[in-house]
C-alpha cells in the first residue's frame, strides 16, 4: 500500500501477532519513560504453576529510586516496590487491535490483542512507604507563605488602583460636577435637538444638555419614549404629541 495520509497499512494484521493489553500503575510508567535510550526497563518472568500460568514483572533497581510523587518533587527520595505480579484476565470475547502512528500521521495495525492483565505492586515496606509519601504530599497546601528578604522587583507589582476604576471614578466625579439646570431650560434644549433627529442615546443627549443622568432622565420620562428593542434598541425618541421634525408640515 501507498503511504498516502489516511491509509491504514494491515502488514500487521496478516502476520496474525497477539499481543498483551496490560493496565500500568502510574509511577510505574513514570519511571519505565525515565530510561534512557532504549536501556533494560526490568525482566518479565512467565511460569506454570500447577498449570496455571503466572506472570510477574521485576523493575529495574535504577529506576526504583523516585524522586517526583504524584507530579510534584518530594523532599527526599522514595523507593519504589520493584516485584509485580500480573492478574491475568479474559478478552472476553472482544476483539481488540492495537494500532500504531508514524511521523508521517501513516496509522498501522501492530497485531490483536489475545490477553488483558492488570499489573500491581506487591504489598510490601516500599509500597506502604510509598503511599504514605504520596499522601502527604497530597495533603500539603498548594500555596504557602514566605518570608523574604527583600523587595522583589522582577514579577507582577500590585497597582493601587486598577485602569478600569480610575475611568469609573472620573465619570462619576464629572457628572456630579454637572450642575442642574431650570427644567424648562433642559426642555428647550431637547426639543431643538429632537428637531434635528428623531433618535438619541443617553449619553449623546447628556453631551447635549450637560446635564446628570438621573436628572435628565427624569425629564425624558415625561417627553419622551424608550424603545427597548428593534432597530433603534436603547434610544430615546419623542412621544407623538411632542413630535416636530424639520421638514414637516407646521400645522396641528
């Protein structure tokens, strides 16, 4: 077959290989991806046994010491259980296929499974020291206090007051600084600009009419419409009977 992307090459298939599915503790396979190269990971020993097979895998004495539990270093190095006993258990009637990926994203059928195992520690001192540590690195506070000498000039240095609250504080000082005008004067100037334009949005009539907000609103209650929704959503308009635009007919 070509190795265009997208093919799966079935060489394996045809050789008729079975192989192992076998379910790893973690640690376990943390400490087989530190091997270098392709060095010794430990030795697998298979066995009859009164004629039942009995499977045990034996980590490698380098690769016992570990220094990282659960994801974080540790304060000293911990031991690994190095003997492992394998529980064999059925496919179960499934059919499963292991399937590998090259470089060039090429997929390629590796052989059929023909077992399914489980591999556990055995209990032992270096299993119980072993859980123990994770346990109580486990329970250690993800963050903690301390105590430094000096300032620390190279991270992140608190602001006394954020971009976006000194813009707040500034609008809301301007607006109180607006003085309110007679009622009558702040009608006069809405009604000439809703002459212009039939349509506004609160902060341009407030632009207008340098007036404050709840003020003017109050006056635009009584003059004017709100619409909510459709094109003209979040605009002030006249309500009909105060409605006058250029170009219209003065009559009543």
């Amino acid at each position: 077959m070509s190795a265009e992307k997208g093919e799966l090459d079935l060489s394996g298939a045809k050789q008729n290989t079975g192989m192992w599915l076998v379910k790893l503790p973690k640690y376990l396979a943390q400490q087989w991806a530190k091997a270098t190269g392709r060095g010794e990971v430990g030795k697998l020993r298979i066995v009859k046994n009164q004629g039942k097979t009995e499977v045990s895998f034996t980590l490698n004495e380098e690769l016992a010491s570990i220094q990282d539990i659960g994801g974080k270093p540790a304060s000293s190095f911990v031991t690994a259980p190095r003997e492992h006993p394998f529980q064999l258990q059925s496919v179960g009637g499934q059919t499963l296929t292991v399937f590998t990926e090259s470089l060039s994203e090429k997929l390629a059928i590796e052989g059929i499974v023909v077992q399914r195992a489980e591999c556990r520690p055995a209990a032992s001192e270096h299993y119980m020291q072993m859980k123990r540590r994770q346990i109580e690195e486990s329970s250690k506070p993800k963050r903690q206090s301390q105590q430094i000498e000096k300032a620390v000039t190279t991270n992140y240095k608190p602001v006394a007051n954020h971009q976006n609250n000194i813009e707040y504080e500034k609008k809301k000082k301007d607006d109180g600084k607006r003085a309110r005008a007679d009622k009558q004067q702040v009608l006069d100037m809405l009604f000439s600009a809703f002459e212009k334009h039939q349509y506004y949005n609160i902060k341009d009539l407030v632009d207008i009419t340098k007036q404050p907000v709840q003020y003017l609103k109050e006056i635009l209650r009584d003059i004017g419409i709100y619409n909510v929704k459709g094109t003209h959503k979040n605009t002030w308009e006249l309500k009909p009977e105060y409605r006058h635009y250029q170009g219209e007919d003065k009559s009543d």
